[in-house]
C-alpha cells in the first residue's frame, strides 16, 4: 500500500496571494473544453465557429462556477450556510457540486441556444464530450486537497491516510482516483471517440448523463459520504447517489428519443460526414 504524501494545497504563494492546485484545475478544466471545443468546431461540415466556441465556454464557465457553489451550498451545506450567512460567497474555503455545475451549465446552454437561434440538445450533444478531461483534473485537485476519501480496504492499492494530525493511519480507497478515471478519462474516450462524426440528435447527451451517473453511483459505494451529511438510508445511500438517478433517467429517455425519433443534428450541415478528430 502507499502512505498519502500530504500534498501541498497550496500551488504558488506570492506574498498574501495564495494560488490553490484546486483552483489551477479549474483552469486546466476550461482551457481543456475551449481547446477541444474549437477542435471540433473546425471539423468539415461544422456549423460552429470559433466566435462561437468562445462565447459558449464564457456562459458555461459562468454556469459551472455559479451553478457549482450554488449546488454544493443546497445540497451539502446548509449547515454552513446557517452558521455563516456569507459562507456562499467564500470560495476560498472550498465546496463545489458537479450536479449544481451540471444544472448551471444546463441553464448556461439553454441561454446560448436561445441567443444564437440553435436547438438545445444541439448545443448540449456539441458540448457532451468537453468535460472528461475537466472532470479528470478537479478529481486530481480533490486528491491533492486530501478530500472525498473512500471506506477502509484491505486491497493493495489502498492510500494510508490519518483523520488528523497524531491519528494512526487507515488504508482507504483513493476514491477521488477512482472518480478521475472512470468520470475523467473513461468518460472523455467514450464521448470523443462516439461523436467524431455526426451523430442523430439527442445520442451524444444521452451517452455522456449514462456513462457519468454509473461512473459516480458506482464509486459511491465505495466513497465515504459528506460528513455533514452522512448516509440518507440503509447506510449505503449517499447524496451523490440520489443527485445521479436523474442524470440516468434522463439519459434513459434522450436514448429512446434519439433510437425511436432519429433526427439529423443541427451541429453539422446535411450530408457532411466529417472523419476528423480521433478517438
């Protein structure tokens, strides 16, 4: 087994600033999706371009970062929240929700759409394989900050790590690695290998909320849950699960649609079958 090496949160300090390795993931995060976005907005057929591109990452920057802390504020503290009433606005001390920043993307791109005259599940099925690599690196800063630890294991390829300082070490499932692969890399290999070429309307979305709600249902038994929190039944059933049932539902129902209704997206010109970009 290995002993968690105590990493430095902190990833440069220049006087009183303080720069986190949590907050440089978010940068790797966005500068991954703009990158990979105007690789796929140049692609033949395209009906993006790459004023497009930046204007939409600008709304879902926006949508992740507010729809993130409103999202952790509502559904993990609101302890906090009634201890501090300005606790929301404190960034700086942590807490962000993927299910919060899902639902202000979302909201980020029903506005774009709306704005620029496209369809919706267009412009969602466009950005469907953008975060994996996102989701890859928060994971990382969530290793890094020494958080989102999972149960006791006996598996060799468990991280011994102490509750406190002076306390014994416990070897724990690094499940926020866990949740690097599975909701990072093995969700951006699905989604960009699937929509290098056109793909009916509806699909791209349904693959990306089916492959992320198992990714993270699938972990959670393994995570420990929000200590503020802890289990809501059965001493299995965490937050993180029951946020995650929608995502699979809705990518139940965006299957069907997509399978049943076939319709050509409206993020590439009729007829154009590009083969650019690579799995």
């Amino acid at each position: 087994m290995l002993t968690y090496p105590h990493i430095n949160p902190i990833a440069l300090a220049i006087g009183p600033l303080r720069i986190h390795w949590y907050g440089v993931m978010y940068l790797v995060a966005f500068s991954a999706a703009w990158m990979l976005a105007r690789r796929r907005a140049a692609l033949p057929g395209s009906t993006w371009t790459v004023r497009n591109v930046d204007d939409f990452i600008f709304y879902a920057m926006l949508g992740t970062i507010i729809g993130g802390r409103v999202g952790y504020v509502l559904f993990y503290g609101q302890a906090m929240w009634r201890a501090d009433l300005w606790y929301p606005l404190k960034l700086w001390e942590g807490g962000m929700s993927f299910h919060g920043g899902f639902l202000g993307v979302l909201a980020s791109v029903a506005l774009f759409a709306r704005q620029g005259g496209r369809r919706v599940w267009d412009v969602a099925d466009f950005a469907a394989p953008l975060p994996g690599i996102g989701i890859f690196a928060v994971r990382i800063g969530n290793f890094i900050n020494g958080e989102l630890w999972g149960k006791p294991t006996d598996g060799w390829w468990g991280m011994r790590v102490s509750e406190s300082a002076g306390e014994p070490l416990i070897a724990r499932h690094p499940s926020q690695l866990y949740e690097a692969g599975l909701e990072g890399v093995v969700l951006f290999a699905v989604l960009w290998w699937y929509t290098r070429k056109p793909r009916p309307r509806y699909l791209p979305s349904a693959l990306f909320l089916l492959c992320y709600s198992m990714a993270r249902i699938s972990v959670e038994f393994v995570r420990l849950p929000d200590e503020q929190i802890g289990y809501l039944a059965g001493g299995w059933l965490t937050m993180g699960m029951l946020l995650s049932l929608p995502l699979l539902a809705a990518g139940l129902w965006l299957l069907t649609l997509g399978c049943k209704w076939p319709q050509p997206s409206g993020n590439f010109k009729i007829g154009a079958a590009p083969s650019g970009g690579s799995p």
